[in-house]
C-alpha cells in the first residue's frame, strides 16, 4: 500500500521555490504523480461460474482443480456464481467431495472473509452466489431477484472495508435469469440497489453471469445507475465467454462506478475450458 509520508520535507519545499522554472516544473509534475499514485488504489478481481463444481454435462467432479487454479489467479476479490452451499446426494456419491460448502473449500486460506447467498433450493441441497475477499466483509446481504417459475436468481451484496481506505468497497455478485423479460427487470433491480443502498461517491464493482447475450445491459447499467463494463471501455465490446471451449456469446461481465478497470483479461483455454462451461474474466479495478 502506498506510503502515507510527506512527499516534501521542509528543505526539499524551499529549494523547489529557488529551482530554476523549468525544473521547478518538472519536479512539480513528478510530485503530482506520486501524489495521485499515494491516493490511488486498485484490487485484482476475478469472476466465474464454476458450475457447481462439475465440468459441461456434469461428467467429472472437478473442484478439487478448481481450486488451484482460482488461487493461481490471485485475485483480492473473487465473485463465483453456481456454488453449492450443500448437496446431501453427492457428499454420499462422490468421491473427494468436500464435507464444507463450496464456497468455503475454495476459499481454504487464501480468502479469509467470504459470503453466501443461497438462490435455489432443492431436495437433496442449495447453491447460489458467493464472494471470496481477502478485505474485510463488514456486512452482506443477499437480495432476490426471482421473478416467477422455478428459476432462482440473488444478487449478492458483500461491503468491503479495505485496510487504510475510508470509502467501503461494495461489491455485487451477479447471477440474472435466461429468460430476457426476466433478465431486463433484474437489471431495473440492481440498478435501484445501487442507487437506494449505496452512497453515491462509494466505488462498486458488479459482476458474474449476466446471461445478457442479447447485450442489452450495458445501456441499462449505463443510464441507470452510471456503471460501465471494464471490457467495453478497455476494447470497445464486452468479452465472449460461453461456451468456454469455443467462446460465442458475451455473457459475463465487470461492471464498475467510481472505478477504473485497468488490464482486463480472459482467462485462457488451458486449464479453465475444462473446469467451467464459463470462461472466466479478472482484471484490475483502480479505485
């Protein structure tokens, strides 16, 4: 983290009055820049839908891999959608599976705060969204977006309280529904979140599965609640994630306000294309 020490003592400031003006100049631009570096901060975060811990067709249990390869990424911030909270059938079928949530076996030591919000719920378990943070979770709350029929979305709400910082980082896990009326009025409702729960100046970062192949959320997110895809503003459209083997549609995404996303990324095809139906997206989030 950035040095909170002077950038000048008392001697340095009265020999920058004597320079000469052209260096004067120069010094007074470098101090700008470290300034505005002391003041800056960024994450590294990640995003992906891990399929409840199984790859395409349910084939092979996969967790295990996933694991490393999530921590390989080191992101500060991880937002995974299709998690398993519990699943009583598998723990007594499946070889290796963990007796702790998903969420839970993922983030082991490397993320020691972490959030669930529980969206489906079935017979033999639930799974739903969650966030792995290596900050702080002051508090979180997941919030129903279902609309009707069996599909069950949340978003999930998580504010970060990063060490030396006086802004909360709030951070919204995504996962929205495949019908697109349904996908419309879930983006009406995060964007009233962000606007009714969320302090105007505070930096947010969305992200997850969207499900928006028809790319209808940017302009919503946009004129809404004045957030903006980090892949649009780095390369002028969002990035294709599914399939992952053979990416076509852009379905997930980083959305942020009061941020800069900075160098954001496709995970590649080696090892992810066979641990998620989703390719996974990380970036650089200055905040």
């Amino acid at each position: 983290m950035p040095s909170s020490k002077p950038l000048v003592n008392a001697g340095e400031a009265v020999a920058v009055v004597a320079a000469p003006v052209g260096e004067a100049d120069a010094l007074a631009v470098a101090q700008r820049a470290i300034a505005t570096a002391a003041l800056s901060f960024s994450i590294k975060v990640l995003t992906v839908n891990i399929h409840k811990g199984f790859t395409f067709f349910n084939r092979k249990f996969i967790l295990h891999e996933l694991r490393e390869a999530v921590r390989a990424v080191g992101a500060d911030v991880v937002f995974l959608q299709e998690v398993t909270g519990t699943h009583a059938r598998h723990e007594s079928k499946v070889a290796n599976y963990p007796v702790t949530p998903h969420y839970e076996f993922l983030a082991d030591s490397i993320w020691p705060q972490f959030a669930y919000g529980r969206n489906a719920v079935y017979t033999n378990g639930h799974h739903g969204n969650a966030v792995l943070s290596k900050f702080p979770i002051v508090s979180f709350e997941n919030r129903d977006v279902s609309i009707s029929g069996p599909e069950r979305r949340g978003l999930l709400h998580c504010v970060l309280q990063v060490p030396g910082r006086d802004a909360h980082i709030h951070a919204i896990c995504v996962h929205l529904g495949l019908a697109e009326s349904h996908r419309l009025k879930q983006l009406h409702m995060l964007c009233d979140m962000v606007h009714k729960d969320i302090p105007p100046s505070a930096p947010v970062i969305a992200a997850g599965d969207f499900n928006d192949w028809r790319r209808r959320a940017h302009d919503v997110l946009a004129r809404r609640a004045g957030m903006h895809e980090v892949f649009v503003q780095a390369h002028g459209k969002a990035a294709r994630t599914f399939p992952a083997r053979f990416p076509v549609l852009q379905l997930d995404r980083i959305y942020v306000r009061n941020a800069i996303g900075h160098a954001p990324v496709v995970l590649p095809l080696k090892p992810w294309s066979h641990l998620s139906d989703h390719a996974p997206l990380a970036a650089e989030i200055e905040l």
